[in-house]
C-alpha cells in the first residue's frame, strides 16, 4: 500500500538565511518553508533524496501564498555514481510539470496545496522551480515551498501485478465489488489505498504530537477490524474523528504563540502555552478515562526522523513491533522535528492508570529481541543496523586465533561488504559505527590473524573510494568525518606501506564535481603530502604536480587557491622539478592572476623582490630623482642670476668705452668693410660664453638647455649630475663634487681617480703622464696632452680634429673656429646651413679662467 515516504534533502541552489530547504523535511503547522535568495537567477532546483528506492504514486507541493513559482518542473534518478556529481539535468528523467495560480482572486492569502499522481521509480526527486508570479507582496521577486510531500512504494516491493491478481481473485471468490460503497474509507482490498493520514494537509495543520496519537489509533483500529474486534474500532473511529479536531486546535494555539513571540509578546505566548498544556491534558485524560491510549503511547517522539508508515496489506510491511524506538532512534542526522517543538515540557504525560479488564481492550505490545545477527544491516530501522555493525566489530575483536584462514578471510570479505554499505547510510551514527568496524579490521583483526597485505589491501581499494564520495557531503559534520577518518588510516603503517590512498587523491578533479567533494579533497591531499612527503610514500612530484596545475583550471575560486598553495608548498622543496609544469614567467603569463600569484610566491621563497616591491623600489627612486632634479634647477637658476649680473658688468664697461670713442669722433677711423660693426649694446644677447656660440633660440630658457646637453665646452658630472667645464673638471671631482670624499689625485698624470681604483691605477703606471701647467693642458677625458691656453681648451674640444672623447661634438654642425690669441670667440648661428657669422666679441673677464670651475644643473 503507498504510504509517506522519508526524504532528506541532498542539495538546493541556494536560500535566503533562516529559509534553508531542509525546513522541507519537517512538515508541521508552523514551519517556514524554503524561500530562495532575493532577487536569485532563475531556474532555482532542490534535490531530495529518499530513504530507499521508491515507485512514487503522488507528490503533494504546499506553495507560498505570494512568492509562487510560475512552474515547478519534476525529475527523477535511479541513483548516483560513487564519486559525488552535481546533480544535472542529464543525469535525471523528466516527469513533468504543474503550473501554479498566481493567487490574485485570494489576494494572496491563501496557499494552494498541488497534487500529482505519478507512477516512477527511483530514490532521487530534483525539483526546478521556474520564474515568479508577480504581485505588490513578492518584492524581491523570490519563490518558496512551504511543504512537499512524497508517497510510494519501496521499488523491490516483489511482483505487485501478482499480489494486485491474486487479491482481485480472491475477491471475486467472496463475491466482493471493488466500487462497493461499503468499501469506502478501507484500505481492504486495495492495494493502491492512499490513508488521508499520509496526505499533507493532515501534517500541515495537525499539532505533530496528535498526529503521532492519531496514526497509532489509526493501526489499532486496523488491527481491531482484522481481529473482528468492531466495538473497540468504534471507539477508535471516533476518538480518531475527535483527535483531529483537537490537533487543529493545538496547531492554531501553537501558530499563535509563535506569532506572539514574533511580536515580543512574551506575555500572550506564556498564555498561549499554558492554554495548550490544560487542553492538552485534559483531553489526554478522556482518552486514558476511556482506555483508549495508555501514558506510554502519548510520550512525544518528536524527534524521530520521518519513517516510513507501515500498511498490513503488504506483505513486505509488517506492524510496527515497538510502541515507541529505543533512545538511540530518538538522534539522528537530519531532525525532522521543528526545534520549538523539542523543548515543550513532558510533565503533563500522565502516569500508567491501573488496569481494569475489558473486552474490548487490545492486548497488550510485545517488542520482539532485537534483530543481533548480520542480517540487521539491511534493516530499515537504523537502529539496528547500527546494532548489527556493533555486533559485528564484537565478534571480529572476540574471533580467537588458529581460527581456519579460509573462513577468516571469507568473514572478512563478507565484513568489508556491509562496511562498504553502512559507509553510504545517511545516518550519522551508523555511518559512524561503520568507521569503527573499518578501523578495528584494518587495525586489529588482520595483524591478529596474519592475514597479510593482500587483505589489507583489499580492504582500503574496497572503501576508499566510497569515502571520498562522502568528502562530498552535504553534511558538513560527515565531511570532516569521512576526511579525518582517510587522513588518519593513510598514516597506519598497515596502509602507509600500500601507497594506495595518494594515488586515489592525486586524480585529477573532474570539470563538473561538486564544490564540498573538490575541496574536501584538495584540503585532504595538502595535509597528507605534509605527513607523508613525497619519498616513497606514494606522493610524487610528478603526480602530484599534474594534479594541481589541472586543479588551476577549475571551476571554483576556493579550488584554484588551494591549488596554487599546493604548488607554492612543492616549491618550496622541489624548485627546479616545478618550473618543470608551469609555462615561462614572462609578461603573457602574468597576465593570468593565478600564475602571477604563483611567481610573485616563487620570488617570496627565492628571497627575490616580487613585481609589487619592485615596481615601489623604481617609485621611490623616482620620486628621490626627482627631488634631486628640483634641487639642481634651483642651483642652477642661481648660478644663471650671477651669469646676468657678469653680463651687465661687461655691457656698462663696454658702454662707457663706446661714449669715449664718439667723443672722439675726428680721430676714429673707419672700419674695414668685411668687419661689421658690432652692436652698441645688447651684443652678449643669445650668445653663449663658453663657446661663442650665438642663435636666436637662446633665450633664457634656450641656453639653460644649450648648456645642458649641447655646449662642446661643459659636461655633466656622472656623480652629482652638475654642469661644470669640461677644463675644471678634475678639480670639480676632487674639491666640489657631492661625492669628492671618494676620488684622489693621480700624482703622474694629474687626474681624479676613484680611491678605490687608485692603487691599481698607481701601481699599474699605465696613464699617460701631465705636463707642467705652463707647458700644456690636460684633457680629463681624452687624458692628452695640448697646448697650453683659454684658446687652446676650445680648439681642442670643438675643432675637428680635437678631443675624441668628446661625445657633444655630434650634437653641433658648425664649429667656431680657433681666434688669435687676445681676441673675443666667433659667434655663430647653429641649427641649419647658410647661418651668419656674428660680430666676434671679446671674452669676459673671469670667463674662461683656468683653475675656477662653473657648475650648472639642468632646469
């Protein structure tokens, strides 16, 4: 008979905070529901894996009464590879589709309850939720499910078509009609009878602990009838009838108190509570007075996890055997029951009344001995397959040795079998008590026994894999668990000596494998190859590297971090064997951030500055250079404020020379014709001083330039970056220079030499020797000798066939030529040909002197 289906939920696309979709596995009055994220991207999906593999008959959808999806498309799967995938579209079979009323004409006061009768196998349900109806409520334009409800049969039910025939043939022995009104309301003869108990709306508007009463009155009153005990199902109808107006009652009390509590109104919700327990306890009372239900039955398993309800017409489910579970069944991974309900106090429950005999009272329960053998793993209680796992690890540690080997091995094999099994449960305890069987047969029974590697092995290659599917949780307590348990059996040396884990975790990841499985993994090879190394311990370079740069490559930002952390702590080790797997570290390689991280990281452990620090180091040496460049601008301009006032010295001098002469205008004798006369005043305008050199360009600004990189008579000191003349550029070095504390003199050939080469320089006596300063000058950067004089100096470094070492001398196209001795230079227009010879002007005092210096520093 089909019956309510238990169902957790695997996965969901997302949900707003407080909405998650495991509020769907509790069905109550006042539960929440799922609700997707504000403004989320549609479609939005939820996975719901059930219990055991089902042929699902109906599915019951509980909407919201205004963030109402337009459509809710339903898929189905058999099952799931081992190594956990997303749950695509391909990997399930469409069933179809509902569409859902907008709910305007209620003014979205109301919630439709949706039904779809189906006939499917299989234990994965993935529903799609479409885009939202619109309305003045839904401004964030979200979706939400209050409740969904799965009912079915177990798929290895047997053949249902013989069982349906022979039912059919038996009623037509007994001369029964399947559409006999009399008939109606019973499961008999029915094989597909739905109880109204399994529907949802029972659950959803039900108090959870009169909904427990009510379906355990519901199985005596099938029992009574099959007893043909029909008085005491009369009683039980209607205390049935009478339960389920005072569970709506207590559901609308409980919908109240929280809306009170909601509201900060603690006042009305201790009301509401008290309210609740008085009826509560009066009505529990009545049906005690009437020996319907005893104080055991009414003790709230409120935090039982959605079971399966049981159907006598099955062959296949038998009554339930126990009033109430063991404590052990009262925990379980997913709590289905709301925490609120939890908490209520149990001081009501009432005391066992006397017994007084009747006839129409059911004999008492019998709990059958716990199922102890094997055969309890396949239970569909988890208790007892938690029991039998239990039972299990006992027989194994009590085996005693010089048992036979075959049958060791064969217990063995049978042992990793339900241990493979029991790994995949959904239930933390006995998935728990499969990691203590594993742990004590690795650990314990086979070095007991002797059985050797070869178990060993095949213990590890057996569950291995179905661990790491459950790195993949969604249960994050079951994630650190399955990892822990793998770090922690790779470290025995039964199995550190196999080398099979590492080469189960240097896999590559596939492109479309869940976020919690990637980095469950990731995180579990990173610890790992820290433990074990990558010497002899299953871990190499090799494999490990080709892992990780495939894991650069995945889908997840958290993946590609931790796999450029693998690759940096591998580097650190194994330098020149990583460079092996990356591409080159050049400017198109950066341009991808994970490979720029990574270099950027090698350079850290080289101890070498990384592109950030360098790209700081040229910044700061910038800005150095540049508050150097502004100190020597403002030198300079200094220095060209006395070149000005040198200049109006001269030209007052010359003025007055000129006054004298036109005095004397009788005895002054005319001037050849090829000699223009020069000026009377403003003759020293755009003329340069030290090389004679005279062009409209030199304006103020003009000259600092030309003095700056063009005049063939100065140079920039390397040191301190000064102008000076190239004639006192020795003793620029030795006496002015920023950095004269680090030259000395050469005392054979005159010149400043670093003292830091001076010795070899010395020693060496392989400079060309000076001569006498009356005898002739010295070239600082030629290291000749010439003539001595001011003259002397501009045909050495301007002539054509001067100082070679001279590097302005490109720079000039025309060159002043070499004037008699007591005459001014030749000014001459640079830049193009056909320039104009200038009136020649004498040289100003002071201007060309030897042994003084004239510094200048670029504007």
């Amino acid at each position: 008979m089909p019956h309510k289906i238990g169902f957790v939920v695997v996965s969901s696309s997302g949900h707003e905070d407080g909405f998650s979709a495991r509020e769907l596995m509790i069905h109550a009055p006042t539960v929440s529901g799922w609700r997707s994220p504000r403004f989320c991207q549609f479609p939005q999906e939820i996975v719901l894996q059930m219990v055991e593999r089902c042929r699902i008959r109906k599915l019951q959808l509980l909407a919201h009464q205004y963030m109402i999806p337009s459509k809710v498309e339903f898929y189905i799967s058999e099952s799931l590879p081992e190594y956990f995938t997303p749950y695509q579209a391909e990997r399930f079979r469409r069933l179809g589709y509902v569409s859902l009323c907008d709910n305007e004409k209620t003014g979205c006061k109301a919630r439709e309850l949706k039904s779809v009768y189906v006939d499917a196998v299989g234990q994965f349900l993935k529903l799609i939720f479409h885009q939202n109806h619109v309305n003045k409520y839904n401004v964030y334009n979200q979706v939400a499910l209050v409740a969904v409800n799965i009912i079915g049969d177990p798929a290895d039910f047997g053949d249902e078509s013989n069982i349906t025939s022979r039912e059919k043939l038996i009623d037509h022995y007994l001369g029964h009609n399947a559409e006999d009104p009399a008939l109606e309301g019973t499961c008999s003869g029915k094989s597909d009878y739905i109880s109204p108990l399994d529907d949802l709306a029972f659950d959803m508007y039900q108090d959870p602990e009169v909904a427990q009463i009510i379906r355990r009155l519901d199985e005596r009153k099938r029992e009574a009838v099959q007893k043909e005990r029909y008085d005491y199902a009369k009683k039980l109808k209607q205390a049935i009838a009478d339960l389920q107006k005072v569970g709506e009652r207590l559901g609308r009390y409980e919908v109240e108190k929280r809306c009170a509590v909601e509201k900060e109104d603690y006042d009305l919700a201790k009301e509401k509570k008290q309210q609740m327990e008085r009826f509560r306890s009066r009505v529990y009372e009545q049906l005690q007075l009437h020996e319907l239900v005893d104080a055991e039955l009414m003790r709230r398993p409120l935090d039982l996890p959605l079971q399966p309800l049981a159907c006598p017409s099955s062959p296949h489910h038998q009554p339930p055997m126990r009033s109430l579970p063991q404590p052990e069944e009262r925990v379980s991974e997913n709590r289905l029951a709301d925490p609120f309900l939890q908490e209520k106090p149990s001081s009501h429950c009432l005391d066992v009344s006397p017994q007084r005999p009747t006839v129409d009272r059911p004999p008492p329960a019998t709990d059958p001995p716990p199922k102890t053998h094997v055969a309890g793993a396949y239970s569909k209680t988890w208790s007892h397959r938690e029991d039998a796992l239990l039972t299990l690890h006992k027989q194994l540690t009590d085996t005693p040795v010089g048992t036979p080997k075959e049958d060791l091995k064969s217990t063995l094999r049978a042992a990793v079998f339900l241990v493979r099994r029991a790994i995949r449960d959904i239930v933390t305890p006995v998935f728990q008590a499969s990691l203590k069987l594993l742990k004590m047969i690795i650990t314990q029974y086979i070095p007991k026994h002797k059985l050797g590697r070869l178990e060993t092995a095949h213990c590890v290659e057996r569950t291995i894999p179905v661990l790491l599917t459950r790195t993949g949780d969604s249960s994050a307590r079951l994630r650190v668990m399955a990892s822990n348990f793998i770090q922690e059996i790779a470290l025995f040396k039964e199995v550190k000596s196999l080398q099979v884990i590492p080469s189960y975790l240097v896999q590559p990841l596939k492109a479309n494998s869940s976020t919690h499985l990637a980095m469950s993994q990731m995180a579990l090879l990173a610890r790992l190859l820290r433990d074990l190394g990558t010497e002899g311990a299953g871990f190499t370079v090799d494999s490990v590297m080709r892992f990780s740069v495939q894991a650069l490559e995945h889908r997840v930002r958290e993946v590609r971090e931790a796999a450029v952390g693998m690759i940096l702590d591998l580097y650190a080790q194994h330098r020149a064997l990583v460079l092996e797997y990356l591409p080159p570290d050049d400017s198109t390689t950066r341009r991808n951030v994970l490979y720029k991280t990574i270099f950027e990281g090698f350079a850290k452990i080289d101890g070498r500055p990384t592109d950030a620090e360098m790209r700081a180091q040229k910044r700061a040496a910038a800005e150095e250079a540049e508050k150097r460049k502004k100190e020597e601008i403002r030198a300079l301009q200094g220095q060209l404020a006395a070149l000005k006032e040198m200049q109006a010295e001269v030209q007052e001098k010359e003025s007055e020379a000129t006054k004298a002469k036109n005095q004397d205008t009788q005895e002054r004798k005319v001037a050849p014709p090829n000699a223009p006369e020069i000026p009377d005043n403003h003759y020293l305008d755009n003329l340069c001083i030290f090389c004679g050199e005279r062009s409209e360009s030199f304006t103020e600004e003009g000259l600092d330039l030309h003095y700056w990189k063009h005049c063939l008579m100065l140079t920039r000191c390397e040191h301190c970056r000064q102008v000076v003349e190239i004639s006192s550029l020795t003793e620029h070095l030795l006496t002015e220079c920023d950095q004269k504390d680090g030259f000395g003199r050469c005392y054979r050939c005159s010149e400043a030499v670093s003292k830091e080469e001076l010795p070899r320089h010395v020693k060496t006596r392989d400079c060309n020797p000076a001569k006498s300063e009356k005898l002739a000058n010295r070239c600082p950067l030629c290291h000749e000798n010439f003539s001595p004089g001011e003259e002397a100096w501009k045909a050495h470094l301007m002539g054509p066939a001067g100082c070679t070492m001279n590097l302005r001398r490109t720079h000039v196209l025309h060159r002043t030529p070499v004037l008699p001795p007591g005459k001014g230079p030749a000014a001459t227009r640079a830049g193009t040909s056909g320039s104009k010879v200038g009136s020649k002007i004498p040289t100003p005092k002071g201007g060309l002197s030897k042994g003084s210096s004239r510094t200048y520093t670029k504007r």
